[in-house]
C-alpha cells in the first residue's frame, strides 16, 4: 500500500511539474524583459557615454542570454539567473522578432559615439521593452 501511494504520488508529482515548466518559462522572459528594460533606462539617465554604454550592454545581455548574439561576458549580467535570455526564452516567433529588433537598436546605440543620440536609443529601448510587458 505505501508503495503505491508513492507511485501514485510520484505520478502526480511529474505531471504537476511538467505543466509548471511552461509557466515557470514565460516568467522568466517577463523577468528578463523587464530588467533589460530597467537597464535600458538606467542607460538612457546615465551622464556619461562610458555609462550609457555599459547599461546597454547590460540590457543586451538579458536580451541575447549567454549564447546569443551580442553578449558580452566581459560586461554584468543581471540576468544570469533568469533564464537562458529573452529572444531565447521567447515562446513565439512574434515576441522573438521583437526582442531581437530591440537588440539591434541596442547594438546601434552601443556604436553610437554621441552622449544623447546614445540616451535616445537607450530610450526608445526602454519604451519597446516596457510596451511588451502590457500587451
């Protein structure tokens, strides 16, 4: 008897966290949507490019995850623990289309030499990021 309760148990136990995995998934890309979007602020209100810069990269790196294009190990990571990065974590291809159009605007920003053309790239980044956690 107290076998197959286990067994029953450890049924219920594998479905349960099977049909949590894809709940747990989208909550890390909520999570690393929304701390590139906190990053790409701190860039925009950053005083110096060599600030700017550096928050970018940081929300680039929750965008692209340690594999994807654009990451840069040499630069913090705030989303180490969240996932495997948005455009990766992402579950359509709509939202991926998205995430990587605003890691393009990020890596333009990354190259752009002018201290407010760079905070209004990191701007419209914030903005593309935060309208995707409301739709």
């Amino acid at each position: 008897m107290k076998h197959e309760f286990m067994r029953y148990f450890g049924a219920a136990m594998l479905v349960a966290g099977l049909s949590a995995a894809p709940a747990l998934a989208a909550g890390n890309l909520a999570t690393e949507i929304h701390t590139a979007a906190v990053h790409a602020g701190l860039s925009a209100k950053s005083s110096t490019l060599k600030m700017v810069h550096a928050h970018m990269h940081h929300a680039l790196n929750c965008l692209a995850g340690p594999t994807g294009k654009g990451f840069d190990s040499a630069a913090l990571d705030p989303c180490k623990n969240e996932g495997n990065g948005a455009i990766s974590d992402a579950t359509s291809a709509a939202m991926k289309q998205r995430l990587e159009d605003v890691a393009l605007l990020l890596q333009k920003g990354l190259s752009d030499r002018n201290l407010h053309g760079a905070q209004a790239i990191a701007a419209k980044a914030e903005q593309e990021l935060n309208g995707m956690g409301k739709k």
